[in-house]
C-alpha cells in the first residue's frame, strides 16, 4: 500500500467516525507474548478462561486470518460526556487526594464505555464502508474485521500501530487523545508498511495505581483482574462466597477510575460518534431504580438490545447496581 493509498485510508476511516488509523505487522512484539504468557500463567484472568485457551496465539493476527501479513488498528473516541472526568479540585497539581465524583445518592455509576450501543456492532457497522473500499482497490486480498471479538491481542497492536504507547493502568494511551477510545482492527493478508510505534511514557506518575479501590494494579502495567470492578461486575460468572467482600465503588457494570485520575484524561472531549454518547441507552450515573424496575428477562433483553449491559444478565445487573448504591 503506498502512502497516497494510506493517506486515503485516513480520510476514509476519519469519514466513517474513527479518529485515527495505523498500521502493525501481524505479528505483535516478543516482550508482549511473554507478557501475555507471564499473567496467564500467575492465574490474574480469573475465570477468563477464553484469554488462557487462545493464549499466545493472540499475538498473531494468522490466528483470525490465515496467511495475514498486517493489520490495520482504528481508534474510535467514546468519551461519553461533555466534561472532562476529574471535577474541579480533583488530582490536578495538588499532591492530595485523587477525587473523582461518584454518583449521586440513589444513582449507580456504568462505566463511561458502556452507557452508549453496543461497540462491537456500531464500529462494525462503521467499518463497513471501509472495508468496502478496501476490498475495491486490493481485490485480491483477504481481510477479516476484529473488535473484540477474536482471539487478537488488539491492545499490543494498537501500541506497535503507534496509536498510543502501555500505560502503568494497562490501557493504550494517545498523548494526544488519552485513553477513552475503542480499538478495532482488520487483519489482512495485504502486506503493507507499517507505521513506527510513537513515543509516549507514564514518566513517574503513578496516580492510576494509587487511586484504584480495589488494589487491582498490583504493579505498572500489571492487572490482577480478579480484584478489580470491571471484572467483579462483567466477566465473572461465579457467585461470590458468603464470606467474600466485593467493594464496586458505585459502579454497577465496568469502572473508570483509573482511566478518571489519569492526566492525559484530562482533555477528553465528547465522542464523535453519538452511539457512544451520554444517555443514548443509560448515563453514566442512572438511578439504581432503571435496573430495579425490570420485572423480567424479555424486558431485559428489550431494554438492553444494543447495549453492552447485555452481557451481565438481568440479575448480576440488578445485584451489583443493589450492592452499588448500598456501598456508598
Ligand atoms: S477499572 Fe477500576 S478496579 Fe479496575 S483497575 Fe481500574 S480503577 Fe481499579
Ligand atoms: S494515571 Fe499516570 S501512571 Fe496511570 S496510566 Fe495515567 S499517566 Fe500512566
């Protein structure tokens, strides 16, 4: 692909909603394998068990895509609100406590990702013209559309795409954009130069770490996912134990937090795409009684179609947005 092809892949990406998109080879770097390799074998997924079965093989995109040869990362900002996260006199220059406003007495905090549609079907759905093109001036290649959905260590390719650079919190962080967009990827087997990865460091900060409730960063870049509230409120399927404290911070599904704190947050703006925006399903902080008063699994589903609060289920939803608003 020459650089007039990519830079109309730009403008074809920035015309369908994404704010940006870059290219990696198809296999993601050694250290990242090892890395993957190292926090699968230290048990930190939990009960992820579709992270282990795939293990390294998500670092190379032959794995969704025979014979692929790169693969194209998109960045898609979904900060749903029209302010940034930290209030007035929250972390900013003060050496004090981090502040991040919870939600309102009666209210549970969703996680900012989650209050729109359903990222897996909108950035799709998004894509598609895109792909579209694609196929139109490389007809002889395949390609195959990743959203986190396949077995592809996204996050790694987006940092050696250059999109971003690790962050200590384990997101992938623009210095220019910050850390709240989705990342979609097509694999393809098109061999096109990639782009350099960009440089980018947390320096010493270590304000995610020291804000977390839960302790769930138990080193830079290292997440014990069993203690922290995205995994406690989406991906987790047993119950906990009669004996077992489970602190959520307010939040009834995912957490922000350590995305809330983080200086290179503190420019967010609102989402292009209003999919993602405040209120399009829920909002960032919903009364506790939206989830209460569902009466029943059809209505559920009805209620939550095209949103990613499908996943937990009626009940966890209820349960955890009934722990929420009593924890506070
Ligand atoms: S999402 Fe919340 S619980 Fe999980 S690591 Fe970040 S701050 Fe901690
Ligand atoms: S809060 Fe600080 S340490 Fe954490 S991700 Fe942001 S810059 Fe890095």
């Amino acid at each position: 692909m020459s650089d007039a092809l990519k830079a109309a892949l730009l403008e074809r990406a920035r015309a369908a909603g994404f704010d940006d998109v870059r290219v990696a080879p198809a296999a993601a770097p050694e250290a990242d394998r090892d890395r993957l390799l190292g926090w699968l074998a230290a048990g930190l997924h939990g009960e992820m068990d579709y992270m282990a079965r795939w293990g390294a093989a998500r670092a190379d995109a032959a794995t969704v895509l025979p014979g692929a040869r790169s693969v194209l990362v998109f960045a898609a900002n979904h900060y749903p609100l029209a302010t940034p996260p930290l209030p007035p006199g929250g972390a900013e220059g003060s050496g004090g406590p981090i502040l991040v406003a919870g939600p309102p007495p009666g209210h549970v905090a969703i996680a900012k990702y989650a209050v729109g549609e359903d990222y897996h079907v909108v950035l799709r759905e998004r894509l598609a013209p895109v792909l579209g093109w694609l196929a139109e001036v490389l007809p002889n290649e395949k390609w195959r559309v990743c959203v986190d959905s396949a077995p592809l260590l996204e996050r790694a390719f987006a940092v050696r795409a250059g999109i971003g650079f690790a962050a200590k919190n384990t997101m992938v962080i623009s210095p220019r954009r910050g850390s709240y967009f989705f990342i979609a990827c097509i694999a393809t087997t098109a061999l096109i130069e990639p782009d350099a990865p960009i440089e980018g460091t947390c320096g010493t900060c270590t304000r995610c770490l020291e804000a977390c409730p839960t302790q769930a960063i138990i080193a830079p870049h290292v997440l014990d996912a069993r203690r922290c509230i995205s995994y406690q409120t989406i991906e987790r399927r047993s119950e906990p134990g009669p004996d077992e404290s489970v602190h959520l911070a307010g939040y009834a599904f995912g957490c922000d937090i350590c995305q809330d704190v983080c200086p290179y947050n503190k420019f967010a703006v609102q989402a292009g795409m209003e999919e993602f925006r405040d209120g399009r399903v829920v909002r960032h902080h919903e009364p506790a009684a939206t989830f209460a008063a569902i009466r029943s699994n059809r209505e559920f589903a009805r209620r939550f179609a095209r949103s990613p609060l499908r996943r937990a289920g009626r009940r966890r939803l209820q349960r955890h947005a009934q722990s929420a608003v009593r924890g506070r």
